[in-house]
C-alpha cells in the first residue's frame, strides 16, 4: 500500500502488469529480437537513470523480482497481470495464462490473471475463452489487434469473428477488455493499433468495460471523442504515465486532457512493469500538479482525491474488489517471497 507524505494510505490496483520471456532462448526469430529489445528502449529513454535495469534482467525477470518489485519495494495492493502470446515471435510465447497463472498461484490476494485470445482462430478461439474462463476463472482479456498469426498482421474489434468472441465473453462474464490502442512495437503495425474500431464494439457491447490501455497514444484525440460518447470506455496510463519523469509538460496535457473529456472515475493507473516499476511514477504521480494554465484552459484539476480514483478505485469498482475485505486478506498473509 502507498503512504502519502501526508501520511494517507493509499489502495493501489496496478491495471498494466506483465510476467514475460522475451530472452534469446525464447526467441522464435528477428522479430522476438525486435520487440523485446523495443520494449527497452522505452525502459532506457523514459525512466530515471536509477532506475535503469541491464538488459538481461529486462529480457527475462524472476516471479521473485517481480513480486518484490511491485509488492515488497513497490506500492502495489493488487496487480493485473495481461496476457500477450505473440507465438509468430516466441517459441514458448511472450507472456501466457500459463506462466501468468503459475506466479498467481503463489500470491492468490495479489494478482488478476487476464487471458488473452485471438478471433482469427476461428472456433478454437471460442473453445479457448470456455478453457480460460473454466481453468482460471477470468474476469477480463486483453487484446493485441496488431499481432501476427501466419499471414495475416493484424484484425479488428469489429470483426465477425470478433463480436463472436465478444458475445461469448459477455456471456461467460469476462466483462473486463483490456485492448492495447497505443504506440507500436517493432515489427508491428501502427496502423492495425488504430483506436477507430473501439468506438464500434464498445457501442455494440454495452455490458462490456472497455479499458483503452495507452489511451489511444499517439492518437489521444480521436481516443477522447470516442471516450466521452462511451460510458463503458476507459483509458490506462501505461506508457502515458512515465512521461511524468522525462517530459512533464507533455504529461499534464496528456491527463488534463483525459481529465476534460472522460473525467476522473474512468481513468485507471497502470506501470506497465516491466518496462517500469511502480513505486517511482506513483511517487511523481502523486507529488505532480498541473500548471495552472493548464487547469485554467481547461477546468480541471489533478487533487488527492483524483489521483486516488486513478491510482486504485476505479479498477476495484471495475474488477468488484471489496477493497475493505481485501485489506483484511493481505494484512492476514504472510508478507514475503515464497520459496521457489
């Protein structure tokens, strides 16, 4: 749990977490290369220089580190942790159920496994969101319209074979679509990670929470004008939210806009560990203020009281956490790594 210096206890839901494998052994081919070492160059240009960490530990971490980095030295209460394959790049897959679950199972009261799926997969995509929902119990997917599977580079939301995976959700209650709509990764698409294709399904899809993880950058307009019509539209702060350390100004735009158009019960924090670990971008997060031009154009303003919906309620209420139950469930368990 974060401690303010004001010395207010603050309930962390981290929305934007992974477990990966991106290591040479892993790699499938050029663009397993290609894409982890994209991921460090975000790491190296956009965190602290204390906080850089040597690219062997980037490319593959223990379930140790990363629950001592988000739990133990970080400020974490829960972490989502999202599932991304991308099997055309990495022979075990980047960051599966599988390995997601396994560190789950260690630390029941910290982690939400979200599974992934892919719609081009046909019926045997159907069959896997019953296996995911049966095996895990999830509550929520994450997307990658922009992943490869054999020729194909890439699909919409809105695709057929999408709203069938979709209904099937609905139905199952995985009521929580996390879809990257955000900047690209080599050697993917930056088209196929348009964010046109979510004003569609959020539409058709109105029992579904639509969490836009990247809020749409470097389309943050047309993320807004889709958002503010959407009830069920979100935006996630990973990647968004470590400008805060290298470009502050272009931060206080990015959230004052957020702020303006969707308002601050829709907005959830996210560190995207591993490209950033929690504890330095929730400290600056909490400690920031907006220029006072910047409230004054467009009347908002980033209070305590905000920045506590962001940092943790608005995915407790989104993820039916009973924030009060789960205090008392982490205070009652042993604050420690488990032996391997």
């Amino acid at each position: 749990m974060y401690t303010t210096p004001e010395g207010k206890e603050i309930f962390v839901v981290d929305g934007h977490t992974h477990f990966w494998d991106g290591s040479p052994a892993n790699q499938r081919n050029i663009h397993g290369k290609q894409f982890v070492e994209c991921f460090y160059a975000y790491h190296t240009a956009l965190s602290p220089k204390e906080q850089l960490w040597p690219k062997e530990k980037f490319e593959k971490y223990s379930a140790d580190d990363l629950y001592r980095d988000l739990f133990i030295d970080g400020p974490d209460d829960v972490a989502i942790v999202q599932s991304t394959y991308l099997k055309d790049f990495y022979k075990n897959g980047f960051n599966t159920i599988e390995r997601n679950a396994e560190v789950a199972k260690r630390y029941p009261e910290r982690f939400i496994v979200n599974g992934s799926f892919d719609p081009r997969d046909g019926e045997k995509a159907l069959e896997y969101i019953h296996f995911m929902k049966e095996t895990y119990d999830i509550k929520g997917v994450k997307m990658y319209t922009a992943e490869w599977n054999g020729a194909s580079k890439g699909w919409k939301l809105n695709d057929p074979d999408a709203y069938r995976c979709f209904e099937l959700c609905e139905k199952l209650g995985i009521r929580n679509i996390h879809v990257h709509k955000g900047p690209t990764i080599i050697p993917l698409s930056k088209d196929a990670f348009n964010v046109e294709d979510v004003d569609y399904a959020a539409t058709d899809f109105q029992n579904l929470n639509w969490i836009v993880e990247h809020c749409g950058l470097p389309r943050l307009d047309d993320f807004c004008w889709i958002a503010v019509q959407e009830t069920n539209v979100f935006g996630g702060l990973a990647v968004a939210l470590p400008f805060i350390h290298s470009r502050p100004r272009y931060f206080a735009e990015i959230i004052a806009e957020l702020l303006f158009w969707i308002g601050p019960d829709k907005i959830l924090f996210g560190s995207d560990y591993a490209i950033w670990t929690p504890r330095w971008l929730i400290e600056k997060f909490w400690a920031f203020e907006l220029p006072e031009d910047i409230k004054q154009e467009r009347g908002v303003d980033l209070t305590h009281e905000v920045k506590e919906k962001i940092l943790g309620l608005n995915a407790a209420r989104i993820y039916d956490i009973d924030i009060a139950a789960k205090k008392r469930a982490l205070a009652s368990t042993p604050f420690n790594i488990a032996a391997e």
